[in-house]
C-alpha cells in the first residue's frame, strides 16, 4: 500500500496538469471491462484522463436494460451514450479471467453468492475448453455476448441505426500484453 500512498501524493503536485479537467469530461468512448487489476484500460490504450469513461464490472457483465430497476451498469452506460455523447463502447474481456473460466468449468460459487449471483447475468453461460487457463474461447464468446446485450438497451440500438455510435468486441491477452479485435468479417478476433 506504501507505493500507491507516496504516488497520489506526488501525483497532487502537479495541478497544472489536471486543471483543464475541472472544466469537464468529453470522452469519446466508453471502456467496459473486468474488475480484475491486470486490466488497465489506460495503460492499454495509452488514454489520458478524460479521454476515456469507464466501466468496470466482474466479468465486464452487460445486465439486462430494464428501467424499472435499474443497475448502476445500465445508468454508467446511459450517461456515456446519452449526456457524454460518446461515440464508440469498446467491450473488452481478458485472458485468465476468473469470472468466465468459473462459468465455462460450471465451478460451484455457493461461498461466494453476491458474485454466483452477479455472474448469473452472464447468460448465456459462455462454453469453451474447461482445461485451457487462457479461457480464450469462453472470453470471447461472453464479450460478443455482452455486445448482443448492449444492442438490447433502447437508447444503444436507437444510436446504432442513427449511425452515432459503433461497438467494438476486443480480447487482451494478460500473459502477452496484446489486444484482439473482433472482425465482423471474419467472425474472429485478430490482432490490432
């Protein structure tokens, strides 16, 4: 804990360079992705603050959109697309995730119930070889499922047929520090 204390205090030495922010945020795009520390949106987008609006969930879970109770996922969402205007959501999933290989080997998560719960929204349950660590074909499955998701909420698919906004499928490999992108020509993911 010692070296992230002795970083915000030298990181609050430099207002200069976080000035303008106080003036507001126009991201361009939004940035879903996994709880999990070994996903660094920034680090692996080169973004400077403010230039990305963030959403990180267990397993970057899109829930299902209803309005009658809303999730702080759908509102986070909501706000990027509809106040911030941004113009592209990136769903990005990981290799080695924890939450989609404890869905692909059916792992009983009766000891952890908030997080059995919460990866119940990850229907369909993603399939892929239980044994492979990467959990590749699981990922990537779930981020295009997440996709589907996403085009599910009103006001996702509404700027998608006014062509005001684009999806995009990436999986980061941890072990490589490499990003995939899915093209939808191919239906497969390749290198950036």
């Amino acid at each position: 804990m010692q070296p992230l204390i002795d970083n915000a205090r030298m990181f609050g030495q430099r207002p200069e360079e976080f000035a303008r922010l106080a003036e507001g945020q126009s991201p361009q795009v939004l940035f879903i992705t996994c709880s999990d520390s070994r996903v660094v949106p920034a680090l692996i987008t080169g973004a400077r603050p403010g230039e990305l609006f963030e959403l990180r969930t267990a397993g970057n879970i899109v829930p299902p959109y209803t309005s009658e109770h809303p999730t702080s996922e759908a509102a986070t969402i909501e706000y990027a697309v509809e106040v911030l205007g941004v113009r592209d959501i990136v769903v990005c999933g990981h290799s080695h995730c924890g939450a989609v290989g404890a869905l692909v080997r059916g792992d009983d998560l009766d000891a952890v119930p908030a997080v059995r719960d919460w990866l119940a929204n990850a229907t369909p349950r993603p399939t892929g070889a239980a044994e492979d660590p990467e959990v590749a074909e699981g990922v990537q499955a779930h981020v295009l499922t997440q996709l589907l998701r996403l085009r599910s909420y009103p006001f996702i698919e509404k700027k998608l047929k006014e062509r005001q906004l684009a999806l995009h499928a990436w999986y980061y490999e941890v072990h490589k520090g490499a990003v995939r992108a899915h093209s939808t020509e191919t239906d497969t993911f390749e290198a950036l």
